[in-house]
C-alpha cells in the first residue's frame, strides 16, 4: 500500500467509526454470525429464529450472504454476516457486522479444527471484546451430522484447546446440525430437535441476552473507546514513519544548504573586512 492509499485508508476508517458512533443502537443485544463462507451460518440462523423451513436467511452450496442482515427477536436481534476470506468486499462487510455485536457466533464447519485463517479471526476477536471474550464469544461448531460422534469429540477438544491459547479463556461451545433440527421440525420429532443441539443453543442466547441487558450500553462504549484507542495508535505509528521519512529525503539537502550557509557567510566575512580597510583607506585620505 503507497502512501496516498493509506492515508485513503484511514480516512475511511475513521468515517466508518464515526457513523457507527452516531448509529441508534437496538435496546436488545445484537448477536452476529460470523465465520468462514459456508460454515452454516445463515442456516442456523433460520434455526434460532422459527424459519427452520422457510428461509428468512437465505443460504446455499456456493457463496450466498454478501450483506449483513438483522432480524428482531424477542429477546435479541440476530444479524447474519457474508462468509469470510472469500473476498475483500465480503470481508469488509462481515467485520462491521462484528463491530456492532455485542455476541457473537463464532461459526465452523468440520472436518477438522480451526485452520491458520480461523485461528487469526480468534485473535481478531480478542482484540475486539478484550477482557469480556469469553462472554460475547460463542463457538459453534457446525454440520455435526457430517461427522461420527468420536471425530467430533476430538474436533471440539481441539477447537476449544485453540480457543483458550487464543482468547486466552473458554468460551462456550455448541455442536448443531441445522439439518437435522429441521427435520425434526418437519417431522415433529422432538429427539431429533434436541440431538441437532440448536436448542440448547437458543437457550444459552436467551439467557446470555437477560443478563447482558443492564450492561448493554456500558460494553457497547467501552468498545467504541477500544477501537478509537487503536485507530489513535495506528495514526501515531503512521505520522513517526512519515516523519522518519521526511528526516530521510531532506537530509542530502540539509548537508548541501549548511555548506551553502557556510560559503555565503566566509563571502560576507571577507567583505566585510575588505569594506573596513577601505574606509580606513578613505579616512586617511580625508585627513591629508
Ligand atoms: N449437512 C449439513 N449441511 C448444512 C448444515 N448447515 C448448513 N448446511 C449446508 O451448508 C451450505 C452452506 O450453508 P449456509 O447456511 O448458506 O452457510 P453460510 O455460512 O451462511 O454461507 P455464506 O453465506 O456463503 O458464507 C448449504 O448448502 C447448507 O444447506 C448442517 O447442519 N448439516
Ligand atoms: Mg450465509
């Protein structure tokens, strides 16, 4: 990036945060969900908020989401986020998603742990919530119908082991499958419901939201002040390297004026003395 692209690049970072600043936030917390393109989200989504057939989100086999999407609830608003790492616009969307949630739904679909990507959007999450991580993070491991139950044992050990050298606590964590909670839906099979973990889940969020609710307020300034914090000292960095920069390009030119400077004052020096001598010169005429 050059230097009239970062300077570009503050700028609108720095408009983005002040109209977050002055957007009216909802007096219910805000729940996002937010992870890698096509980890389930916008499915579990249509889960939590009676759309299990549907489709209030709308999600599919190749990228879907590509702006964020709120959804009022009773006790929450659900936000659905585009997918991240597919591209730069995606992403960007997605993170002002993040800005404004007061919870978030960390969402991976299996196989496997938390690959380096994933991993890197844990410690973006740190920096986001601070101290108060373990609380507005929850991991959601997704499509458990995907995996034996053994295989995914081992998949959440790792993910939550991941999470704690990450976010330096443990989150929650749940294991869904969208699927399956719809089929139980469908069918009005209630053990289908409970074994697809969605409503286990839809709990924790209702009584996570009741006891955030008088801090509500509180948290979402504190983290206003943590990001304007950073954007001071991403400025600061970038006004030393400036300053570095102009003591580097004007030092040739420092070195070449103090020698000039030099010249023109031994010039006048020597002047000086030559108009002295003269008016003595002249003097000694006047008094002949
Ligand atoms: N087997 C299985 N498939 C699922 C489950 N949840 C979602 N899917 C499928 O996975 C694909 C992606 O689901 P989405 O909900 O659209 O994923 P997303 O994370 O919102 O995707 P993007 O918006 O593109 O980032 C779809 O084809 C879903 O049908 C699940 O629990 N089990
Ligand atoms: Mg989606």
């Amino acid at each position: 990036m050059d230097r009239a692209e970062r300077i570009e690049a503050f700028e609108a970072k720095y408009q983005l945060f002040a109209s977050q600043r002055s957007d009216a936030a909802p007096a219910k917390p805000r729940i996002a969900a937010w992870g890698l393109v096509k980890a389930g989200k916008s499915s579990l989504l249509n889960m939590l908020s009676g759309h299990a057939s549907d489709e209030h989100f709308q999600t599919g086999d190749i990228r879907t989401t590509r702006i964020n999407q709120a959804l009022e609830l009773d006790d929450y608003v659900l936000v659905d986020t585009p997918g991240l790492g597919f591209d730069a616009d995606d992403t960007q969307q997605a993170n002002q998603g993040l800005d404004k949630a007061d919870v978030v739904l960390f969402v991976h679909a299996p196989p496997g742990e938390l690959d380096v990507e994933e991993v890197a959007l844990l410690d973006q999450l740190r920096n986001a919530y601070g101290d108060e991580v373990g609380e507005r993070v929850v991991l959601v491991i997704s499509q458990l119908d995907k995996l034996q139950d053994a295989d995914l044992a081992e998949v959440r050990q790792t993910i939550e082991r991941q999470a704690l050298i990450h976010l330096g606590t443990k989150p929650e964590c749940f294991v869904i499958s969208s699927t399956r909670f719809k089929s139980g839906v469908e069918k009005n099979k209630e053990g289908l419901c409970i074994k697809s973990g969605i409503p286990q889940l839809a709990q924790h969020l209702q009584t996570l939201s009741k006891s955030l609710n008088h801090s509500l307020e509180e948290a979402r300034q504190k983290r206003l002040a943590r990001r304007a914090l950073e954007l001071c000292e991403s400025i600061d960095v970038a006004i030393e390297q400036e300053i570095k920069l102009i003591e580097q390009v004007t030092q040739p030119y420092v070195v070449k004026a103090k020698a000039f400077i030099e010249l023109i004052d031994g010039a006048r020096r020597t002047f000086k003395t030559h108009t002295s001598d003269m008016q003595k010169a002249r003097k000694k005429l006047d008094s002949l």
